[in-house]
C-alpha cells in the first residue's frame, strides 16, 4: 500500500476514533486502548518501510506512547481537573509523569541527529529563552493557582508541579528542534502538533476556569497518537535522523520575534497582575525567571559578538590570504600561505594540517577509479567544500592526514580555463569535526583566490618561458662568430669585426693556412680541397690557432662553396672560438666517468670496462672477476667525527683499494661508501680471491686524518664468468654476495654461490606482490575461536590474515608478515585486519543472542604503535564498526615488553582504559622481565604452542606452564594456551586451571561465515 494512502486511511481512522471518544463516554477507555495499540503498530510499519538511519528515538516514541496508553488505562483515563487532581491512581500517576522524560529524551535524540553533534550555543540559548517565558507564564496562570489552593492536598500539589515541569522539558526540546537548521520536516511538524496537543490537554485539565480551553480534554490523547502515526507513516521521517544540509542561521525574524516576545513576558505577567488582580502574587519567582530570561538573552549576546568577531578576523585572514595570494611567485609560497591562511581562520590552538594537492591532467598517467571518480565529482561541484572521511581520500593525502577521522575536502575549480580542463587542484585540511564544520563557507572563498593564484602563477611561467626562447633564439643568431671570405689561393678577403677580437688581429690580406696551427695545416688543406671539389659543406671540423695573447685557441670550422654567389664570389668560413667549450667538454667527460672526490672510475665508465673486459674475456678465454666493497661501520664515523673527515676517509681508502690492484685492473667508487674493483687477464678465479684478501689486508692498516688513526674495514662480495656471461648478471650476483658478507660480519669476503639469486629474487618477487596486493586488497581473514577449557565454548576468536596471491594461492602468513614488516607495508596491511575484524565481529554480534556475543582478536605490529594517531584510529575503527571497545583484544609480541617507548605504553594505557584488552602474544619465547607484566597495561597472557607441545613428554615444561598460569591468576591476568592439538593437552590444562586455550583439537582457522555457523552450534566444539 503507497505511503500516502496508508497515512490518509490512518488519520481517517484516528478522527472517527476521536469523535466516538467524544460521543461514546462509556466507550472511552477501550477506544483509547485501540487508537494507542494502533498508533504503536503503525510506528512499527513505519520504521521497518522508511528504514531510518537511527531507529532509537523512534523506540522511545513507542514506548511513550505505550506508557501513556498503559498510564491513563492505571488511571482509568478521566480527562477532568477533577480526576487529574482528586482520584487519579498512583501508578497511573506515576506511567503518565514516565511519558514525559522520555518524550523529552525522545526530542533530544532528534536533535542531536538533526545536527550532527554540532555545536550550536545560539540555538540552545533560544531554546532556553523560550522555554523560560512559557515556564513564567504557566507558574503565573496555572502552577502557581493551583499551589496556592488550599483544597489541594501536598500530593495534588506535587502532581501539578511534576506534570508542568515535564511539560516544560518537552516545550524546550520541541523548541530546540523545530529550531534547529534545515529546512522545515514534515515529520517534525507532526510531532510538534502532537506534543503541543498533550500540552494543550495538561494545561485544559488544569486550568478550569476556561470552559472554551477545557472541552479538549475530551479526546484524551488521541491527537497525541494521530500525530505520532503520521509522524512515522511520513516519507520525511528519515530526515530527522540525517544531519541537516544547510547551517544554522544566526537569527531570522520568526525566532527574533519569539525572543522579543519571550523576554516581554515578564513586563506583561506583571502588568495583566496589577491591572486584574490588582496585586502580584509570587514576585519572587517572577524576579528569578525575569533574571533567567536576562541572562539568556545577555549570553545570546555575547555569541553574536563572538561570532561576530570570529567573521571579522576570518574577513581579515582572507584579505590577508588574498594579498598573499597576489604576490606569490610559486606554487610554495602559495602553500605557505593557505597554511597561514587556515591557520588564521580556524580557532587559536586547534589542531589541523593542510594538504594542497595539484591536478594531474596527462592521460598517460595511471589513475585508479576511486580518484578518478572523486576527480569527476570535484569538477561537478566546483569550489564546495565538503566533509570526507579520511580513509576515503587519496591514498598519498590519506597518509599525511592520518592523525584526523574527517578531512575537509575543497576543489579549486576554475571555468574556462585555457587548458580546458577546470580543476586546478584539491585544498584538504584536517582536524577536529567541529573545528572544520565551520570553516566550510570560508575554505570556499579561500579556495577561488588560491585557484586564481595558481592559474596565474601558471601563465606566468608559459610568458616567461616563451620569452625566453626569443631572447635565446635572438642571441643565437647574433652571435660573435668570425665570418671569413677566402679566395682560390686561400687568401682571406673579408673579415667579420669579430676576428680581430677572436685572433688578435685583422686577417684581412693573409693566407687562411699561415692562421691554423702548423700541425692542422695539412688537415685543413684536405677540407678546403673537398668543398672546392663540391663534396657538400664541411662543418663541425675543429682546428688549433694561436689568439690574440699568443695563446693556443681551438676554433670549430664550417665551410661552404659560394664561388657562384657573384656578391660573394669564395668560400665562406665560419670560426667560433670554442676553446672554453672543448676544455669544459673535456672537464665534463672526465667527470662523467670519474668520481669527483676520490678520482677513481665511477658507475658508468665501470660498466663500460666491464662490458669490454667481458669481450676480450670471450675472445681470449681470460677469467673476469667483478669484487663489491663497502665500509663497515662508516656512518658511526660520518656522525660522530662529521663529513669532512668522512671524504678524508673515503679519499684514503680509495688510494689503497687502487694500490692493492694490478695495472691492468680498474678500481671505482659507485657511491657513498661503495667501492668496486674490475679483475681482467686472469686464468684463475683463485685470483681474484686473492684480489679481495690484498683489498683488506690494505685497509687493515690504520688511517691517520687529522692526527687521529681510524680503522677502514670492508665486506666484499666476488663473483667471476664462469658463474656468469653478463655485465648485469655479475654486478647482480656481486651485490648479492656483498649482502651475504655483510651478515656474516665485518672484514671479510664471500664469493657468489648460486642458490643466493633464487633466493633474493623470490624475496623481491614477493616484496612487490605484497606491494601490489596491499594497494588491491588481496587479502582474507580466517577466524580460530578461543574457547572456555571447562565448558568447551567459544568465547572469542583469533583473526588471521591470510594472502590470496593470484598465482600461489592462500599463502599463511609466516611467509609474507617479515617482509611486510620491512617494508612498512605492515601499516596499512594492519588497519585493513582491523577494519574487516571489527566489521565481522559487529556482524555477529547482531545475529547472536547477548549472552553468545565473542570478542575479537587482532595482532597489532610494532609500526603501528608508532604510527601518530593509533588511539584515535581504533577509536574510529571501533565507532565506524558500531562496536564496543570490550568486543576487540590487541595482541602485542613479547618483545615489546623491553621497550623503551614510553609513547607506546601511554597508547596502550588509554586503549586499555577504554576498555580494548591488551595481550603478550607467543608469552615464554622472549627475554622480557617478568617484572614488566605488572608495570605494564596487560590483560591476557598467551601460551606459546612450544610450551603446550613439550608439557606432556616433559615434566619441566608441564610445571613451567603451571607456573606462567599460576603467575598469571596472582597478577589478575587471563591465560589463554596456545597450540592445544588433542584432549591430553585440553585435560592437563584443565588441571592446571588454565581458563581459555585454542588449537587444532577445537578448529582450523575458519571463513567468517562457518564461524558464524559455529558459533550458532557449538556442539562440534567437543567434539572436534
């Protein structure tokens, strides 16, 4: 049935129900009943159609409702001042005075929706108004009266008093949420009408001296039960659990008229007192809410002066931003400047990081659809800023912005621009939610002047570039070349005014040969032959001739054939003095190839030597041997005595690397401390052992710098043809041979062994794929339960990561988590596990009864300790998964405990006290001090499986268990024992009262959904 039909036939039924209510006295209570029952069930169906993104104050709505209805059943539901205040049952009394702090709780929940927990002190403080001029008017004109009757009883006083405060708290989170920001819900019209119908009611029950108010309470609460039907069968409910777009207006006229009729309140109460009753009653209490009133409007004052302020300096930040904006010269100094910038508009002392990060336009650039996407909304939008979380920005801002659940998200957005593409880039700035919800409007403005900024720093540069390639081309073709014409005898008619500056005098009249150096004069004989022979242009020749000090100047020669030309008649030679070039050119070459500070071969002239070495080595048979050299322990040297004694250190070695070899053999520095040495025209590999053995024997001698006698020790790594036939292949096999030196210590040589290159590529290999896999999240969890010993039930699980690699399949972890952890990709490996562990953990907790609900145990790494941020990150994690923090158990390595990162242990402690479990995973393996467990924010210990293996063979194992178990229950630590394989392992733990145990004996590593499955049966526990 369509939503609007539904509530049509509803609201039919409730007004029949109301005019037989009025009707039908005797008929009452039961029409009553089923209007309430009715009300309840249509709040039902609308919850389960509308599917609200909070269902709880929905709840709270029913069981108001419910309370009511059952309240004024207890009461037996007489609507008269003469009921309510003389024969009212207590319990009645009691269920009715219930409705309204949840109807008020109700109200709240709304509004904390409504407005996404922000903070709005203008709207409570009217909200506060408001209520505080209804609360002077009903203490005036109905509690007050009925105090001061001397019929009533202090029960019957007690009674008015609790139904008007509660109806007071309800008008106030009413007020408080028909004044929150957005536009108008029908939803929330609905319960207004409702609510203030229940008001009206109260107040007609109470006030009997006005016939014409009083004839309402005849319809008992059904208007209430209409409205909050209407209110759920309304397609516009969920939008009062959904935070509201559009931010909160400082003061329209609609709430600036409440406010102004609220603070008269007091004048007017007054005045009515003195001109009817011709005295005021309870002056007392007018003086105190009159004060209320005052203050509230005093503090509404002051937020606007604030805000006030707050709008001044963000107009002075921006104008101040702006003019930075203008004189920037490069996309650094606009950073800087949008960092003041925000620094300058968000509240002093608020934490936050921006992030500027530039638009990548070139379609040759790899872009995963997740940032394209983002690319495509960004340029949609335009410069609208908008909350994300962070997990769902890029990944190279992600990591910047860490220490931050939510980033603020700006394009610069600019049209018609002339690349045609109109995003220019993405302002992110992190920090607190509520720091960031109000800079949105600013960031904004911000935004269009840093996208001008740098559009105009772009066309900057193009002009500049473009300018300068005239300037260049115009130098070019003006440049100071000496332009000669020589005749058939070679004799130069014409000289350009260049020459004399160029040869030290006019060479006008002199033969072109007696110019050129002797040695270059046959040569040059040749050129001027082949061009009169028509053999093309001659250019590029380079020849020697003496300048204009009597110095050797080197001359580069173009030459052309324009005898035929009549206004030339001869050849044409160009000269350019290019002396300077040919010797930087020689300068160049040599550092080209040689290393700037020790003079020796560097990386590239090694390579080519060996390439040649390696074919005469193929023509002549010879043996080619390549040896890798690093210093051991040279940046303790670099740190401590500086780099200057450093480069004296490195000059020195390289001397003695260079001594210790052959003429024939090529000694070169590859960079920092690495050396390396070419071995050619030896028969034997033996001898380029014996290479390597004089290399250290060299180095073994102490080198004095700067009076002090230092120690140069080598590791080197050999390798020789007959292991391989390339270049690449021997420098591979050399480095693989040097890391194997390297490891087994310092000063001493390894030569190359076959089964190293298998087994450093599978490592690197591996290293990539798992690079990859992060990236694509090419990874599962598998989940084992933790189980009570005694009565075999699952009380929690073990996540464990598994890797599904496209070609190897499901590969168990002890395989990739050492590599993971050197490279650092363990960070991002171990927010993902931790994520999918909560989420599965949140699953189950849904479908299981509250009694079954397991927890969840994740193995965190050292790194992610270090990580800034990791509290806050499992604290988003936990929110985000909607779990508490006593459903999950971080399990830290043993050696942790000897740590000294008191930051580490300071994390530990606030996740602890927010109720995340702490645990020593693989307990026994390690060195730690069992001292450390009681200073130490621990929970749970783990038995090592080695331990629970050894225990039934061996009696010292078995009385170490019970020892660690025993430690344990003294220092309130849970034990759980690792490793358990069959029931002789359960039995004697069991015995030894070891609480909590898992292994194979219960079961593998289960998928999540057999887990469940698992869980909803645990009879194959024991039997498993």
């Amino acid at each position: 049935m369509p939503t609007g039909v539904a509530a049509a036939l509803f609201g039919a039924g409730m007004v029949l129900l109301g005019v037989a209510y009025r009707a039908l006295p005797a008929w009452q209570l039961p029409l009553l009943v089923l209007a309430g029952l009715a009300t309840v069930l249509v709040i039902a169906v609308g919850i389960r159609r509308h599917r609200p993104g909070s269902r709880g104050p929905w709840h709270l709505l029913a069981v108001a409702v419910v309370l009511s209805l059952v309240g004024t059943t207890a009461s037996r539901g007489g609507p008269a001042a003469e009921r309510v205040l003389a024969s009212l049952d207590e319990i009645g009394v009691g269920i009715l005075l219930a409705a309204r702090p949840l109807m008020a709780v109700m109200l709240f929940w709304f509004v904390r929706l409504r407005t996404g927990g922000r903070r709005d002190r203008g709207g409570l403080l009217d909200a506060l108004t408001l209520t505080a001029g209804m609360a002077l008017l009903a203490w005036t004109f109905v509690i007050g009266p009925h105090l001061r009757d001397a019929d009533l009883s202090a029960v019957e006083r007690w009674v008015t008093v609790a139904f008007a405060v509660g109806d007071l708290i309800c008008l106030a989170m009413l007020t408080r949420l028909l004044t929150a920001p957005g536009r108008g819900v029908r939803a929330a019209a609905w319960l207004a009408a409702g609510i203030l119908s229940l008001l009206l009611i109260d107040v007609a029950g109470l006030v009997s001296f006005h016939d014409d108010v009083t004839f309402l309470s005849a319809f008992g609460r059904i208007p209430l039960y209409a409205a909050a039907g209407l209110a759920a069968l309304s397609t516009s409910m969920t939008e009062l659990t959904r935070p509201a777009a559009a931010p909160a207006a400082e003061l329209g006229r609609v709430r600036l008229a409440l406010l102004a009729l609220a603070s008269l309140t007091a004048p007017a109460v007054l005045v009515f007192q003195a001109r009817v009753d011709g005295e005021v009653s309870d002056l007392n209490v007018v003086a105190v809410l009159s004060a209320c009133t005052f203050l509230l409007v005093l503090a509404r004052m002051a937020g606007i002066m604030a805000s006030h302020r707050q709008a001044m300096a963000r107009e002075r930040g921006l104008r101040g931003a702006s003019a930075a904006l203008v004189s920037a010269a490069d996309a650094d100094e606009v950073g800087e400047a949008v960092r003041t910038a925000v620094a300058q508009l968000l509240p002093a002392d608020v934490p936050h990081r921006v992030v500027l990060a530039m638009a990548f336009t070139e379609p040759e650039r790899p872009v995963s659809p997740e940032a394209a996407a983002q690319s495509a909304h960004d340029r949609s939008t335009g410069t609208t800023a908008r909350l994300v979380a962070t997990r769902d920005v890029d990944w190279a801002v992600a990591v910047r912005l860490t220490q931050f659940n939510m980033v603020l998200r700006c394009p610069l957005v600019l049209k018609d621009r002339p690349t045609g593409d109109p995003l220019v880039g993405v302002l992110h700035v992190g920090g607190p939610t509520w720091a960031l919800r109000g800079l949105q409007r600013a960031l904004e403005v911000l935004a269009t002047q840093i996208a001008l900024a740098l559009e105009r720093i772009a066309l900057s540069e193009e002009v500049t570039r473009r300018n300068s390639e005239t300037y260049f081309r115009t130098l070019v073709q003006n440049t100071s070349d000496v332009i000669l014409i020589v005749d058939d005898e070679d004799r130069v008619r014409y000289a350009s005014p260049s020459a004399v500056h160029v040869l030290g005098a006019d060479p006008v009249g002199v033969r072109l040969p007696d110019i050129i150096h002797p040695g270059d004069r046959l040569r040059l004989a040749d050129v001027l032959a082949a061009v009169r022979g028509s053999q093309g242009t001659q250019q590029g020749l380079d020849f020697r001739a003496v300048g204009r000090r009597r110095t050797e100047v080197m001359l580069e020669m173009h030459c052309r054939d324009l005898r035929a030309d009549q206004t030339v008649a001869g050849l044409v030679v160009t000269l350019r003095d290019v002396t300077e070039r040919r010797q930087l050119e020689r300068e160049l070459t040599h550092q080209a190839f040689h290393d700037s500070l020790t003079g020796l071969a560097n990386r590239v002239l090694f390579a080519d030597r060996l390439d040649h070495a390696l074919a005469r080595g193929a023509r002549d048979g010879a043996v080619v041997g390549v040896l890798f050299i690093d210093l051991d322990d040279f940046k303790i040297i670099n740190d401590t005595l500086g780099h200057a004694v450093g480069d004296q250190l490195l000059i020195a070695v390289a001397e003695r690397i260079a001594g210790a070899l052959r003429a024939d053999d090529t000694a070169a520095r590859l960079g920092g401390d690495e050396f390396a040495a070419l071995v050619e025209n030896v028969q034997d590999p033996g001898a380029v052992e014996e290479t390597a053995t004089r290399i250290l024997a060299a180095l073994a001698e102490p080198i004095v710098i700067d009076g002090e006698s230092l120690q140069a020790m080598a590791s080197i790594g050999i390798t020789t043809t007959p292991e391989a036939d390339t270049a690449d292949a021997l420098l591979r096999q050399a480095d693989l041979a040097l890391y194997v030196a390297k490891g087994a210590g310092k000063n001493q040589w390894r030569r190359y062994q076959s089964h190293l290159h298998d087994v450093m590529v599978q490592r690197l290999e591996l290293r990539s794929a798992l690079d990859h896999a992060v990236n694509e999240g090419h990874f599962l969890l598998q989940y084992q339960p933790i189980v009570d010993l005694e009565s075999d039930e699952a009380v929690g699980f073990e996540a464990l990561v598994r890797w599904h690699h496209p070609s190897r399949g499901v590969i168990a972890p002890d395989q990739f988590i050492e590599v993971a952890e050197e490279s650092g990709l363990i960070v991002p490996m171990g927010r993902w596990v931790l994520d999918q562990a909560l989420h599965t953990v949140a699953q189950w907790r849904r479908i299981l009864p509250r009694a079954r609900q397991p927890y969840v145990s994740v193995n965190v790494s050292v790194r992610q300790f270090r990580q800034p941020g990791f509290v806050d990150q499992v604290r988003a994690s936990l929110d985000y998964a909607g779990v508490p923090p006593q459903a999950l158990m971080l399990e830290i390595t043993e050696t942790l405990l000897m740590g000294d990162d008191e930051q580490i242990w300071a994390d530990l402690a606030v996740l602890q006290e927010l109720g995340v479990r702490i645990a020593i995973d693989d307990f026994g393996t390690g060195y730690s001090s069992l001292s450390y467990l009681r200073q130490r924010p621990i929970d749970v210990l783990k038995i090592d499986k080695t331990f629970i293996d050894d225990m039934v063979g061996s009696a010292q194992q078995l009385a170490l268990v019970a020892g660690i178990v025993s430690l344990a229950q003294t220092l309130n630590l849970t034990v759980v024992a690792e490793g358990i394989e069959d029931a002789t392992h359960r039995q004697m733990l069991a015995q030894l009262g070891c609480p909590l145990g898992q292994g194979y004996y219960y079961s593998a590593p289960l998928d999540p959904t057999a887990a469940l499955a698992w869980l909803r049966d645990p009879l194959p526990l024991a039997a498993a």
